[in-house]
C-alpha cells in the first residue's frame, strides 16, 4: 500500500442533471495518488452518475473538475481516456460479439506503438490467465465472472493512472466477488489509484483507504475506512449492527 | 435448369447492387442510429461526378477513381455539415434531418445541373455479352457480381483484421464504451461514413453503367429498394443488410422472369407482399442482433 499525498482528482461542486432530474448535487471529492476511495450509497445516491460525469459520459458542471493538473471538463470522454483515467461500466459491457483479444486490443488502441500494445497484452493475460485461455472465444460466451476480469483488463490496456470501477461485484457469485476484490487490492500494490462505487459496503471498506457516503446525490459522510466501518450511521444502514 | 441458372445470375448481379447499397445504410445506422435517407444522393453525385470527368476527357478508369473519391468526400461532408450538429438526437430528427439533405441535394442537381438525364459514355468494351455454356451474361453484370464480392470480401476483412475495423464493430455494439478504450468518437463516425460514402460510389457506377443516364433522382429508387433490404436483413445487422440485399435482388429477378405478363406491372407490389410475408415471421428481420445507440 503506498499512498502519497499528490492529489490525482480533486473535484469541487460537481452536478449532474438529466434534464429537470438532479443526479448529483454539488459534490466534492478528491482521490490521492495510490489509494483506494470507495463510493457508498443506496441505489439513485448518484454513484454510478459521478464516475459518468468524470469521464464525460454524463452531462456535468462543476467549479472545478481537475485530474493530474489537466482541467476535465470540456474533455471528451476519449481525451480523458487518453490522459489516464478510465471506466469499467457498471454491468461490464463487453463487447460481445468480438473475441477476448479483439477487446483486449480495442482496450489497448491509445497505444500508438505496437510494441506497447503486445506488451500491454502480455502482461493483461499474465494477471488473467483465464483469459488466455479464452482468448479466440466471443465475449459474450464468457462467465459472469470473466466478463467482468475482461471488462477490468479491457480498461487496463489503456494503461491508467486512475480506474474507476462502477459496481465490479454486481450479479456475480460469492466466490467470485472475493476473487474481485482480492483483484482490487493486487491492483493498487502495483501503484493503481481506484475509485470504486460498491453496494458491497463490508468488502468495500476492507480494502479503502477512504470512502464517501452519497444520498440523494449529496455526501452525506465521509472519511478513512476505519471511521466509517465504527460511525453509527454506516452500521445502522449497511453493516446491520 | 439452364433458364434458372440465368436468372441466378441476374439476381445476383441486382442483388448485388442492392447488398452494397443497404451495407452502407446499415454501417451508418449501427453506428449512430440514422437511415440515411441521402445515401442515394451519394449516388447520384457519383454518378454525375464520372458523367463529367468522361466530358472533361479523362479516362474511364480515372472517372470511376475520381466517382469513387467524390462519393467518399461527399459522405464525409454530409456527416460533417448536416450529420454531426444533431448526433445523439432522437431519431425522428436524424431521419428528418436525412430527408432534408436529400432533398436539398436532389434540388441542386436539378437547378445547378439538369433536370433531365444526362447520358454517360460508357466504353463499348463493356456492353458486350459473355456466353458460357447456354447462359448469357452481360459484361457489367459480369464485373457488378466481381465488384460486389470483391468489396463484401474487403470490408469483412477491414472489419474483422484492422484496429479500425474492430473498433466499427464495437461500435455498433456499444459507443460510448468504445470512446472509453480511447477511439475518438468523430473519427469513428467519420470513418463509418467513408465506408458508406464507398459503398455508394460502387453501386452508383455500376447503376450508371447499365443505364448509361445519371439523373437528379437517379438514387431516390436503389436506395429504397436497400432500405428495404436492410429491414428484411435486420436494421443495424450488417451481414443482414448483405443478406436482405440478395434476397430482395433474387424475389425481384424470379417474378421478373416468371410472373404472366398481364401481372409484371405489379411485380414491385408483388416483391413487397413477400417482404412483408418475411416480416411477419421474423419482425426484427432474417439476422437482427441486439444494438445499444448511446453517445
């Protein structure tokens, strides 16, 4: 684990509107080169619409919207892929009739050079191996489970500094989602800074290092791991103390 | 036997035309969700675009190089002037907006050009007839059947061996997850567009060269005839707007050829009663697959 206190995202007043629909509310939030930042929140909090927002995928405002040093928000969410930060959508969203190496290298297209893609590939099939043994099979024939491994190693292709991950656990087996999550925490000792949005409060807070609780698009806690795990609002509504 | 093979072979030839022409609407709307109603348009332009070139006095095969590069520009352009300022809207303005070009277009020919057909000078090496056996074969339907499985060859190995190629696919899976691997939305579309643009350029010359006119509502007829290949294939399928376009180019030959002669004036009205007898069967078309429009 080695956080540092570089600020990679520092976002100020964000709000997210479908037309009258106020998804979000003027949040802020900032994430800190090396951690892991939970987003927690019951459905509609205005989770998923935050990450959205941060690649450019939803409509936003905000005072300031800043990754890196670079001012986000008049980017494209393809420039902001491009500059470090990218998404694993909720429900995976492979592409399905493409096989696993055909999502792979469309994960890996920012790479200009070919040598970067192979290597990119490489080292993607050497933390999954499944797969690699998958490799020639369509998408959409995989498990739940690899799915949602490909949906990880599609985004990770592209060689992020920041990967934000919208519900990795949903619908997926108890084995499964340990395997997520113990994913997650090898992912940050290689240096990966993640924002994860989780209904999975329990294993959520295990493996941040801060987390947020959003309500009705507004935060309504937050803190280090640890503080929200003990607060009383977190136990009465998720942990079920 | 012998009459059907010759029938085989003419519908190959129309259906053909048909596949490449609703391959190009199929491109552009699994991509971006919008019936390019102008497609015929692109045509037409091709077809004026060799009319002058062989006046200017290049050529044929240099005509038909620049037909081909004024068709692609022309698709592009459009997307880029008419298409672009309303990506994401609903598909009512798409395809009004698609008519609205057309008829733009369509009025230009007439004003700025004729409103009259305007013959072109094919070379007489190309209205000959090829005799293999008992079956008779014009040399356009000859080169239109090479032509059309050289480019459905072409584009299956664009789609399916190039990085852009790939990404064409995912897009018409999932858009705005593609822009999250990194592929620019614009030159995606862009690129669609191209290939749509090509498409057309190819049907149109080869619809010139058999009727030897180029007119301002040259395409308005083809392309409904693809529009309605597409449906039949499944809007946004590509292997379905191929399929739908052969199919439509075979049910139009065969009552063509077998229809009494007191009937062929109905025989569109026929081949769309058939159409409709597919749909009813398969609603969502012969290869319909699942397509998420999202911008």
């Amino acid at each position: 684990m080695t956080t540092s206190d570089e600020t990679l995202l520092s976002i100020e007043g964000l709000t997210v509107s479908y037309g009258p629909v106020e998804a979000v509310r003027g949040i802020d939030l900032t994430v800190k080169r090396g951690e892991i930042v939970t987003l927690l929140g019951a459905n509609g909090a205005g989770k998923s619409s935050t990450l959205n927002a941060l690649v450019g995928l939803a409509p936003r405002k905000a005072r300031k919207m800043e990754f890196n040093g670079i001012n986000l928000l008049d980017l494209p969410p393809e420039t902001i892929v491009r500059r470090g930060m990218t998404l694993v959508p909720e429900g995976r969203r492979v592409f399905s009739s493409l096989t696993v190496n055909e999502n792979l290298m469309l994960g890996g297209a920012k790479h200009a050079a070919r040598g970067n893609l192979v290597a990119a590939k490489a080292d993607m099939l050497d933390l999954f191996p499944i797969l690699a043994e998958r490799l020639h099979q369509k998408a959409g024939s995989l498990s739940g489970g690899e799915q949602q491994m490909l949906a990880i190693a599609r985004a990770l292709m592209s060689s992020p500094d920041l990967l934000l991950l919208d519900e990795p656990s949903l619908g997926l087996a108890p084995q499964i989602v340990d395997r997520i999550f113990d994913l997650i925490g090898n992912l940050r000792d290689r240096g990966l800074t993640i924002l994860l949005v989780e209904q999975n409060v329990v294993q959520s807070l295990e493996i941040a290092d801060r987390g947020y609780v959003l309500a009705n698009g507004r935060v309504e806690l937050l803190g280090s791991a640890d503080d929200l795990r003990a607060s009383p609002e977190i136990q009465d509504a998720y942990l079920g103390v | 036997m012998d009459i059907f093979l010759q029938q085989l072979l003419n519908a190959l030839s129309l259906g053909g035309t048909y596949a490449l022409l609703a391959l190009g609407l199929a491109v552009v709307f699994s991509i971006i969700g919008l019936i390019n109603f102008a497609h015929g348009e692109l045509m037409t332009v091709t077809g004026y675009a060799i009319c002058f070139a062989l006046i200017w006095g290049l050529p044929f095969p240099l005509a038909v190089i620049g037909g081909l590069v004024v068709a692609v520009a022309a698709a592009v352009l459009m997307e880029r002037v008419a298409f672009r300022p309303v990506r994401g809207a609903s598909g009512t303005t798409l395809l009004l907006t698609s008519f609205a070009v057309s008829a733009i277009l369509r009025v230009l020919f007439q004003n700025v050009i004729s409103a009259r057909p305007i013959p072109v000078s094919i070379p007489t090496s190309l209205s000959g007839v090829i005799t293999i056996g008992p079956l008779h074969l014009g040399t356009i339907q000859l080169i239109s059947i090479i032509v059309t499985l050289v480019m459905l060859l072409g584009l299956n190995l664009f789609l399916h061996r190039t990085m852009a190629g790939r990404a064409m696919r995912a897009a018409s899976e999932d858009f705005a997850v593609l822009r999250l691997m990194g592929m620019r939305a614009n030159s995606i579309v862009a690129t669609a567009f191209a290939i749509s643009g090509l498409l057309a350029g190819v049907a149109g010359i080869l619809w010139v060269a058999q009727r030897g006119s180029v007119d301002p509502l040259m395409g308005a007829l083809p392309v409904l005839k693809a529009f309605i290949a597409a449906i039949i294939g499944g809007l946004g399928s590509l292997s379905g707007a191929v399929a739908g376009g052969f199919l439509l180019g075979f049910i139009e030959v065969i009552l063509q050829a077998y229809l009494p002669e007191s009937l062929l004036p109905y025989r569109d009205a026929f081949a769309i009663l058939l159409v409709i007898g597919v749909l009813l069967f398969r609603p969502q078309g012969l290869l319909a697959r699942k397509t998420i429009i999202k911008l």
